[in-house]
C-alpha cells in the first residue's frame, strides 16, 4: 500500500515537471515552439551504459504471444551473449491495461512492456516512459504513422511494431463480388437478397467513427490532452450533423443490418447466416477457419448522405513497446525494446500471429501484401486519423451509435440528440 501512494504520488508530481529527467514532456501551447530543442534535449539525456553482470528484467505480454516472445528473447540473448547474465521474467499482462498496472504502481512496472497508441500521452504526462535515445534510426526504420503515433511534442517515446491496429471490412465473396461492397447500399442490398446479414458494431464509439470522418464535421483533442473539441451537431456546411444521423438510421432500417461484434460475427460464420462484418485483423484467423478460400477484406465502403457517396474512415491505430522511466536497468531495457521491435523481430511476429509490421521493409514484403486483412488495413488507413481523443468521448458516442442502431425507438428529434452527444463529448474533465 505504501509503495502504491508513493507512486501515485510520484506520478502526479511528474505530471508538471519538464524534462528534468528522461520522462516528461513541456505542456499547452508551448509545445510546437520547443519541440525540437526538447527533442535535442531528450537525446542527450537517455543514452545510457549497458553493464555487465547479472542483468534482470520484467517484460509484460499477453499469454497468447508468449510463444514468440520466448523466441525474441532466446535470440536476444545469442545476439548479446557474453555482454551480460540475462534473467527475464515474464508476466502476463496484456497491452490494453498497460497505462493502468503501469501508472498504479511505476516502481514494481515492468521494464518493458507493450502498448497502444492512445494510451501514450497520459504514460508521457506521468513521466513513466523513458524517450528513445536513437530515434532518428528508429524513425527511418518505421511507418511515418507509426512514429507520429509514438511521439509527443516531437519526441519519440517508443518503438512501433505493428500497424494492423484498425478496422476494415471482412466479406464472403462466395456470396458478394468486388462491386457488391464498394458501398454500403450495394452491399446492403446484395445481403438482403440472400437473406443474410453485415454485423456493425455501433455500441462502440471506435467503429461509428467511420461515419464522421471524412464528413468535413470536426472532432479532436484539444492542446490540454484531455478534452475534445466537436461540431458534429453542426447546422451548417454541406453536410450537416442531422444528414449524418439520417444515414445511420437508413442503414439500420435495412433488413440486412446486424448490431454485433465479434461473437456475434463468429456465430453468423458458423451457421452462414453473415456474408460480411467490420472489425480488425484479430479476427484473420476466424475468417480463414470458416470461409477459407472465400474469404475477402477490403477497405471499408462509402455511404450515402446528403445525397453524396461518403468514404467511410475510422480510426487508425499502432502498438509499440515502451520503457519504464524507472528501470533498474535503463540501457538493456530500452536495448530489448528496441530489438523486439527490430525488422527481423516484427517478421517472425508476422509470421507466427499475422501481425501487420510497422517496420518499412517488413511491411513491404511480399508475404504481408498476400494476407487480406492486412492489405485491408493498410489500404483504409489512407482514409483513417490516428486516435488522439479524450475519455470524454467514448460514452456518448457509444450511446448514440446505440440509438441509431435501433432506429431511434423514441423518436428522439436528431438535433437534440446530436448536441446531446456533442455535449458529452466535449465536456470539461472536471464535470
């Protein structure tokens, strides 16, 4: 208990601290101005000596890629060998929940662990992350995306390894062609014909995302890091938020519509009552199982609003591997981090889960641009913006997405609910 208030205590003070030390960044409006003198000034302070002797240190992962974490470590030590004793110990603690067990309790986090994108900033505030002391080679190795991912205020504050984390959609072309799902009414209308069904996932802010994005409405973080700005309840511009609301309610009222998620999607699979969903590359090996040689995954469709053909967004995603600001063993850590997220490393990641590389090269190659779902992902994300919100979002546009999913069931006018969720979405982090 002592230690936990200690480093909780610990994590609030860094929240207002500068770059004193490897962990913290400079805040508000300052930080386009300062960004590359902060970055000179990170580069000098995290380059840190590898000792000898018995080195210990904590990796976290997710049970599941136990498996090729045994291997990346086994070829870490042949890679090092004589440098130093290494003792690894790992613990299973997957990526979703590394901000929460790393900010409630630093000093007993892992030395390295992996994570997603948008749990960086608030790791960054709290000075838990350590920067990237060679982050011009890691910059030319990786994805551009995947860099402005793991950055803040221009500084690198970890190592990419994958760029599959988005959503696209998966169809059976046993049933649908190329043509059918270009767009939403021809893929809508191709399912109805056979009686089947297209899961979408609406109960998640994440997935009804692909609605506004490439609407010219507005939504961000604001330079606080905590609050959103919104103006998807607008009542001006070429589209307006009520024509927006309109198009998922037309949807929803076909026959073909399925609210669901990923069970849902395995169950229509199996009893073939789904030809095609939205979801990520997680779900590859499900596809494959069940449809195999019919199985297809492409970008998602446009949708019709205001009379126009909207090309669906979403957001786009990274995971990375960071460093703990407070490792024993600063140097080996960020040593290990790196080689995790090294070339080779993400093609054996490739090989043995069907994780899309962030690295240029591996993603490059020939085998990945064989694989359709990664394919899909990586063609939707020239439509996607990478996902910088604050926690004020989710709730309501979960709650909305619902709404629209059951066709507004109490007739609810669309502004008011429009500017009900653009209310909850912007709200202040104090309220």
């Amino acid at each position: 208990m002592e230690k936990r208030m200690i480093s909780i205590l610990m994590a609030v003070i860094m929240l207002g601290m500068l770059l004193t030390g490897c962990g913290a960044e400079k805040k508000a409006s300052s930080q386009d101005q300062e960004a590359t003198e902060t970055a000179e000034s990170v580069d000098s302070q995290t380059v840190t000596e590898l000792e000898s002797g018995t080195v210990e240190l904590k990796i976290w992962a997710d049970s599941g890629s136990f498996d090729v974490l045994n291997i990346l470590l086994d070829n870490f030590k042949q890679e090092y060998e004589g440098q130093a004793n290494f003792e690894f110990v790992i613990e299973d603690k997957p990526d979703s929940g590394a901000r929460d067990n790393v900010l409630g309790n630093v000093l007993e986090a892992a030395d390295v662990f992996p994570m997603a994108d948008d749990q960086l900033a608030s790791m960054v505030a709290a000075g838990a992350l350590c920067p990237v002391p060679n982050a011009d080679e890691i910059r030319a190795a990786n994805l551009e995306g995947s860099i402005d991912a793991a950055s803040i205020n221009g500084v690198l504050y970890a190592y990419p390894y994958s760029a599959d984390n988005g959503y696209f959609l998966y169809y059976n072309n046993k049933y649908l062609s190329e043509t059918d799902v270009q767009t939403m009414d021809g893929l809508m209308a191709a399912a109805e014909s056979l009686g089947k069904k297209v899961i979408m996932p609406w109960d998640s802010g994440w997935y009804t995302f692909a609605f506004w994005g490439n609407t010219g409405l507005e939504f961000g973080i604001n330079d606080d890091g905590v609050t959103n700005y919104c103006s998807w309840n607008s009542t001006e511009g070429a589209i307006k938020g009520v024509d927006v609301a309109q198009a998922m309610l037309d949807i929803s009222a076909k026959p073909a519509f399925k609210l669901g998620g990923d069970t849902d999607f395995t169950a229509g699979m199996e009893d073939d009552t789904v030809v095609a969903a939205i979801t990520g590359v997680w779900m590859a090996a499900d596809v494959e199982k069940y449809w195999g040689k019919d199985y297809g995954a492409v970008k998602l469709p446009t949708y019709t609003c205001a009379g126009q053909q909207i090309q669906m967004s979403s957001f786009k995603g990274y995971k990375m591997y960071g460093v703990n600001y407070y490792s024993k063993h600063l140097g080996w850590a960020q040593k290990l981090a790196e080689y995790l997220t090294n070339e080779q490393s993400q093609i054996i990641r490739f090989e043995m889960k069907s994780q899309g590389p962030s690295n240029i090269n591996a993603s490059a190659s020939e085998a990945v641009g064989k694989v359709p779902a990664i394919k899909a992902v990586q063609d939707q994300a020239e439509y996607g913006v990478l996902q910088k919100v604050g926690n004020s979002y989710w709730t309501p546009t979960s709650e909305f997405g619902m709404i629209m999913a059951n066709g507004n069931p109490n007739q609810v006018d669309l502004q008011e609910l429009l500017d009900t969720m653009v209310d909850g979405i912007t709200k202040s982090a104090a309220n």
